[in-house]
C-alpha cells in the first residue's frame, strides 16, 4: 500500500522530478575530467604575514587529504576542505579544496613544490608556485613605504625576528653545584603574546624554580629587541659531559593574514590586490610557535675525595649554619627544641641537615624539616633521658665550597643544659610517659571521600529564590513604606517646632474655626457685641498667623498693602467693610439684628475661605 | 489615617507584585511533593549502600526532574558519581551543592578531593587582597542569605536613621554607624551582585576535552579540559561553546562536553 501510495497524488510528482535529476546526475557525473590545482591568495607578502594556500581538485571527491606535511621555508597549517558542487546548462561539476595556511620563515622568493596525488590510477600534479617574501620591517604604513630596494642587504629569516638564547655562564662545574642559567627571548619587529614559561627537562640535570621574568629593551648590532629574560638554575646530578638545552618556550605570534576570498573569485589581477585593499582587509591572527634555544655543554666534575668529611651529606655551594637550642632548663623527660638553621647559595634542596640519631642520653624524634627560598630549617626535638646529662654535644655541618675548591666545616655548640630530676616536679609526673610518647609518631591514615548523608535538608523547589518569593517585596515594600512615613512625619513635626511662620500659616484655618464656632454660639444666644467682637477677633488672629503679623497690631489699614497684590479688589473690600463693621457695632450694637448678624457671620466665614485658597 | 490608608495600599500593591504571584507556573505543575522526594532520598541512600550507585543515581535524578533540590542531594548525587568514577559529574554535583550548602566541612572536603582524583585545572590567576577577600566572602554564603543580609542591614539603617531623629542622639555617633552599616551593605549587596554573577554562564566540563582556537574538529588544539574544570561558557555556536578557562585561556569545545552549574 505504501509503495502504491508513491505514484498516487502529490507524491508522483516528486517521484518523478526526483528520479529525472537522478538520471541527470548519472549523465552528467560520468562527463566530467578530473584537474588538480594548487593556487595562493597573493603572490607577495611580508614577513610575517600569512599566505592561503589553496589545493583544488575538480571531477572528484575520492581524496581524503591530501599528503603534504611541510614545506620549506613555512610554517604550515592545515585549515580543512572545503566542497562545491554544481549544475550548470544540465552540466554537473564537483570540486573538493584543501586550504592551508602558510607561515614564511623567511624572505626571498620562495618556492611552494608541486603535490602529486593519484586518483583511479592516474597521477595528477600541481604546478610550483613562487611567492615574494618581503621583509616586514620595509613594510611602513600606505603612502610612506618605498619600494622594495634591488639591493636588499641579504636575506631575512623569522630566526633574526624572534629567538631564544640559553646562556650558561660557567661550563666547568661540580657535581650538585648550583648553575645560574638565563633563558633570553628577543623579539624585533613583531607582536608576540602568551609567552609560556620556558621549558628544561633534563636527564642528569635537576632544573630549579624560576624566577619571575624580566623585561627590558636592548640593541644588538643596530637593531632594538624586546627581551623577556628568564632565570634559573640548574643541579647536576651526575658527572661527566652534561648537554644543557636545547630550552623550549612556546608563545604566539599576532600575524596579519588576508581575510578576503581566494584569488580564483577574484581573478588574477583583481584592482583589490593594491596594497592599499591589503592593508584594509587585513586581519590579525594569533599563531603558535615553539622557540628552541641552542644547546651547551656543562663539563661536571666529581667531588674530591681528598679531605671528605666522613658525614658529609653532599652539600655544595657556600653555606651558613646556626643552631640553637630551648629550653636550657628542662626536667628529665621534658622537651627541648633544636633549631638548625642553612642558609647560603646552593643546593639546598640536596643539603641534608646534620642528624642527631647517635646523640647519646637523648629520646630523639623525627624532626620537622622547613624549606624556603634561601634557607632551610630543621626542627628537632630531643628529650633528655637523666639529670646526668649536662650539655647537648657539638653539631657539625660539611659542605664542599665550589669556589675554595675544598671541604668546608661548621660546628656549633656544645649547649650546657640543666636537666632536673623527675622527682622534683610534684603533681607533673608522665606515668608511662615513654608509652604516650610514642603517640605522636606519625600515623599513616587511609584518604577517601565522605560518607552520604541520610537527612536530605530542606527542599527547595528548583532554582527558586528568596527573591522570587512574593513574602520578601511585600515585606521590603512594607518596611519601605513604614520608614517613608516616619521620616516625612519627623519631618513636619520638626518644621513645625523650628519654623514659627509655617508653625503660624499651618495652624491659621483651625484657630479659624475655632473663633467661628464661638462667635456661632454667640449669635445664637443674641449677643451683638460679644458676637461682633469674636468675629473681629477671628479676623484679626487669622490674618495675623497667616501675614505674620502681632494679632493686636492687625487693622485694615496694616493689612490692605499686603493683600493687594495677591486678592481680588472685591474680596478687599469686603474684608474693610467688614472690618468697619465690626469696629460700627461695637460701638452701637442695638443698630444690628439677627438677619444682619449672620449675613456678617457668613461673609468673614467666606473670606477666610477665599484667602485660605489663594493666600500662599 | 492618611499614612494607614497610604500603608494598605502599598501592601495590597506588593502582593501581586512579586514574581511568584500565586501563579503556578508549567514546571511546578509537574512537581512533585516534598514527601515524595524524601521517600525517593531515602531509597537512593539505601542503593548506595548496597553499592547500587547506578540506582541510587536515578532515585537522586528522579527528585531533581521532580522540581525539588537540596544541597546534601546534590552532595549524595556526587559521591554516587565519585564511586562510578565519574569525577566531571561528581565536581559538577558538589559544585552545585556549594550553591546550597556551601560551608558543609563534608561537601568541601569531597569536593576539593574530587578535584585532586581528577586532576581538573583550577589555575586562577593571581589576586589582590580585595578580590581574596570578596572570593571567601562570596563562597561563604548563599544567595539568598546574601540578599537576607542585605534586606536585614537595610532595615537597621532605616531603624537607626529614625532612631536618632526621634531620639535625638549625638550627630557624629549617627553617622559613624550608618556610615559603617551602609559600608557593609555596599560589601553585601555588591558580593551579591559578584556571586549572581559567577554563577551566571558557569559550567564544569564533564569529560575530557581539547579546547580549540576555531569551532572545528580539525582546528588546532589550544589546551586541554579536564573532567571538573569549571568553566564560563561565552558564546554557543552550533554543536561547539566558546568557554573560558579559570586562569582565563579561551577556546571553543563540544557542547557535549560540559553542563552548566
């Protein structure tokens, strides 16, 4: 049913279209020749530019790679294949490209060889190419380079540009003397990034810390280098003739390289191949390389046998020694720490501080050895068996000085110690003192990871945090708020202590209505004058708190200049004609009734109002 | 009256406000409840010590799928992990649980003997005293207890302001501990900003890899990635992540190679 279902409906129309260029293909694909070519995207480049060098090969697509590893004079980088395929007029060609990019070492015209490779039993081989390598220091920005000189000097080779020295200052040595050994990068006409520390591995020689490098500036035969100086140095191990080196440092170089199309998408002799394009398009790319200093020969020496000291542990170099011993007084059983301290140049690593094993009269532990930059530090403690004993004995210590040529002996001590009796110490006793003495022998313990837990801990929902939950803002926004409205409170609250003006103009409305309501009560009880008086009152402590003005100094006359400008000359008015009747019926209050009273009563009512809106 | 009308209204504002706003969102949908996720707890530990680690994995991954975490799961996923030999997952997972549970004397130690077992990069670049003391600042608290202090010291502030408004108290003592607490706030609330923001992007790298310059198989190899190396991961492209190393080596790797914190 499936198969039927193929030639049936929108399905046959695929069908047959696909199968029409299937056969197109098998026409097509059997036409085709088969051509290798290898072509590069410029002809010249500058020392330390980067060139693409592009293999194509036309008809086929059987090769896999293509067997080109190097070549001379490059560094050579395989960037990988490309493929295209195309029908054109029915005609179906394919292409596979091998692209590489390639380093020049030097300059000079350059040869790129031919590649053979062999397809269907046929060889197929690419013509050689010539590429001008210029030197880059020629290379000035556009408008100041002048042309490439026919009487160029000689040629240049990156080895001129950036090189590695290993210098040995002493080549005849001892056995395990130290060596200062400097690894020196120079670097001229080039940007060169990610310096890695140099590598020495050697056998026979025991290679030291290094040092923090230096960085400095320095011209060698007229030419300016950069210099990254590495210092070290070196032990050996063994006698006889020792090869130093060669040193290996890895770090890259910043080289320009062309990010426009391959030269067959543009044609030979495109306009973009002017230096002008070049410098516009080009890009920069970091580039590894392995710098590989040169080689040197240590002649090592063996230690005399005349005058060896019978203990000498293999220090060489030039050495101090001081020890020290604490407490001097001690009881038996208690005890006393002995510092031995070397410093001096050398192989301390390889020094072995004196022991103490044979000290006789003494319980003896494993010391604590401390090593440091210059110095190293033995820590022993030795614990007097008797009170007989009255001093630790004198402690030796041998080295070899390279520069006498002979042995070298320090001796420190004897110490004079006073050892008390056991007895002596009453509630201090060690019972079976030797027994938990023996505790602090050190304990080989086994490493492992830690047990899982049986309690899981709390839960949580995943990736949920407190910031996510709705509890948090609304607590944040609460405290937010709570903090706003007690500042803003404090603040008022503050103003209104400090400030007597706002203090005056703030409370002005309520004292208002205050006087209001009793001149109110009074119009109902009848009291012309009382009424008139209140109203009068309630005027004059209004505009008096809200001009900051003395109440009693308040009269029309003392207000009206200062009204004037900021109300309208009707409410003005109103307010002297009331302030004349107010002063009209104190003096004849039987002239006024009731109708009169609370007509009075609501006009001071409306010009408190009035002034309350527009007095600010 | 004012200032409670006002106070009500800012509390009824906040509660949708905030981003889980009692909307169950698709993921919690499949959740699974917090017994259940002890019940299966409870089984991995039991598979582990019969030294089913294939087991007791699929329990601990099960609760994780479940939507629910804690940081000892994580620590109990790593050692499972551990035992198999799977160190990447195992660092990956005691990475994790540091996020939850990062002063857990047990999950360090495992974790940084991990990290010795499987020989991961931690090459960090030299730091000053102030990015020392910001490192052990930040790997010391959570988030959320980072946010908590910032929250808490912020309330103090607003409380000690008001207090010495309303109290009256000597000027320069005021602004001596605000000064301090505000100090301490900028200290939290920029290690908050500094943790958010290296957990952002992070990942471990769960198997051996090589980091190239160019996201090729065929690129030039720039250096390699150990199993349990942290790393930031910068950009995707396709099947490859452009990452960067602790001691700040860039690359382009698989994306296969690594999972994210």
């Amino acid at each position: 049913m499936r198969v039927k279902a193929l030639f049936v409906g929108q399905y046959r129309k695929i069908f047959w279209i696909g199968l029409g260029f299937w056969f197109l293909l098998l026409r097509a694909g059997g036409a085709q020749d088969i051509g290798f070519y290898a072509e590069v995207d410029r002809k010249s480049v500058g020392l330390g530019s980067t060139i693409q060098l592009t293999f194509t090969l036309e008809g086929t697509q059987e090769i896999v790679s293509l067997p080109l590893t190097e070549i001379d004079n490059f560094d050579i980088r395989y960037l990988g294949p490309t493929t295209r395929v195309s029908i054109v007029n029915g005609r179906y060609s394919s292409s596979k490209s091998f692209v590489y990019s390639l380093f020049p070492l030097k300059t000079g015209r350059l040869t790129i060889p031919s590649v053979a490779i062999h397809v269907s039993g046929k060889t197929y081989t690419t013509d050689p190419l010539e590429i001008e390598v210029t030197d880059t220091s020629a290379r000035l920005p556009a408008g100041t380079a002048p042309a490439p000189s026919p009487a160029q000097p000689e040629t240049s080779r990156l080895e001129d540009k950036i090189f590695l020295v290993l210098e040995v200052p002493q080549k005849e040595i001892y056995l395990y003397q130290k060596v200062p050994v400097r690894v020196i990068l120079y670097v001229t006409d080039l940007t060169v990034t990610d310096i890695h520390f140099p590598e020495l591995k050697q056998i026979g020689i025991d290679v030291g810390k290094l040092d923090r490098p230096k960085q400095y500036q320095q011209i060698m035969q007229g030419v300016r280098y950069q210099v990254v100086e590495f210092n070290m140095a070196v032990y050996p191990t063994r006698t006889g003739d020792l090869t130093l080196g060669p040193v290996n440092l890895e770090c890259n170089i910043i080289v320009r390289t062309s990010s426009r199309g391959s030269p067959g998408v543009r044609g030979p002799s495109s306009i973009f191949d002017d230096d002008f394009f070049d410098a516009f398009f080009d890009r920069q790319e970091k580039r590894p390389v392995t710098l590989r200093s040169q080689e040197a020969v240590l002649h090592v020496l063996p230690l005399p046998e005349e005058g060896k000291p019978q203990n000498f542990s293999g220090a060489v170099g030039q050495f101090n020694f001081d020890v020290s011993a604490s407490p001097l007084e001690v009881n038996a059983g208690d005890p006393i720490t002995l510092r031995m301290n070397v410093h001096g140049d050398g192989n301390l690593k390889a020094v072995q501080l004196p022991a103490l094993s044979s000290l006789q009269g003494f319980k003896i532990y494993d010391p604590q050895v401390k090593e440091e930059e210059q110095a190293k530090t033995l820590e022993q403690v030795v614990i007097p068996n008797s009170s007989e004993i009255k001093d630790i004995p004198a402690i030796e210590f041998f080295y070899f000085d390279p520069g006498l040529k002979k042995y070298q002996t320090i001796s420190r001590g004897p110490f004079p110690i006073r050892v008390r009796k056991a007895e002596d110490r009453e509630g201090l006793k060690i019972v079976g003192g030797e027994k938990q003495l023996d505790i602090v022998e050190p304990e080989v313990v086994g490493q492992d990871i830690i047990f899982i837990k049986d309690s899981p801990g709390t839960f949580y929902l995943m990736g949920r945090h407190v910031c996510h939950d709705s509890r948090f803002y609304t607590v944040i926004v609460i405290g937010v708020g709570v903090w706003i409205a007690l500042y803003a409170f404090y603040q008022r609250t503050h103003k209104m202590e400090t400030d007597v003006v706002y203090a005056r103009r703030l409370l002005a409305p309520k004292e208002a209505g205050k006087g209001l309501r009793q001149a109110a009560r009074l119009k109902a009880l009848n009291q012309k004058g009382e009424f008139y008086t209140a109203l009068f009152k309630t005027l004059q402590q209004y505009l008096g708190n809200k001009l900051h003005l003395s109440s009693g100094a308040v009269t029309f006359a003392t207000v009206q200049p200062r009204l004037s400008g900021c109300i309208e000359p009707a409410v003005l008015e109103e307010l002297k004609h009331i302030f004349e009747e107010c002063d009209a019926v104190r003096y004849a209050p039987a002239a006024l009734d009731e109708t009169a009273m609370s007509g009075s009563y609501e006009r001071v009512q409306k010009i408190i109002d009035y002034l309350e809106r527009h007095l600010r | 009256m004012r200032w409670l009308k006002m106070m009500l209204f800012l509390f009824i504002l906040a509660v949708p406000l905030g981003p889980g706003g009692g909307v169950l969102s698709a993921a919690e949908s499949s959740l699974i409840s917090v017994e259940e996720a002890m019940s299966q707890f409870v089984s991995g530990g039991l598979a582990y010590k019969e030294g089913d680690y294939d087991r007791a994995i699929k329990e601990y991954e099960e609760i994780l799928k479940g939507g629910r975490e804690s940081g000892t799961l994580y620590y109990n996923l790593g050692n499972s992990y551990f035992r198999k030999k799977d160190y990447g997952r195992a660092i990956l997972n005691y990475e994790r649980a540091r996020r939850l549970i990062p002063r857990d004397s047990d999950l360090n130690f495992n974790y940084y003997y991990a990290l010795a077992q499987a020989g991961a990069d931690r090459r960090r670049g030299e730091l000053n005293f102030f990015r020392k003391m910001m490192a052990s600042h930040v790997l010391f608290y959570t988030l959320d207890e980072m946010i908590l202090i910032s929250a808490g010291l912020s309330f103090l502030i607003a409380v000690v302001h008001l207090a010495s408004l309303y109290l009256r108290g000597s000027r320069r003592i005021r602004r001596s501990i605000l000064g301090a607490l505000s100090v301490f706030l900028i200290f939290y609330l920029f290690g908050s900003v500094v943790k958010m923001e290296s957990r952002r992007n992070s990942a471990v790298a769960v198997a051996n890899s090589e980091a190239k310059f160019e996201p090729r198989d065929e690129a030039t190899t720039y250096f390699s990635v150990k199993a349990g190396t942290k790393i930031k991961i910068l950009k995707t492209q396709e099947a490859w992540a452009k990452i960067r190393r602790e001691d700040g080596k860039m690359g382009w790797v698989p994306q296969k190679v690594f999972e994210y914190i």
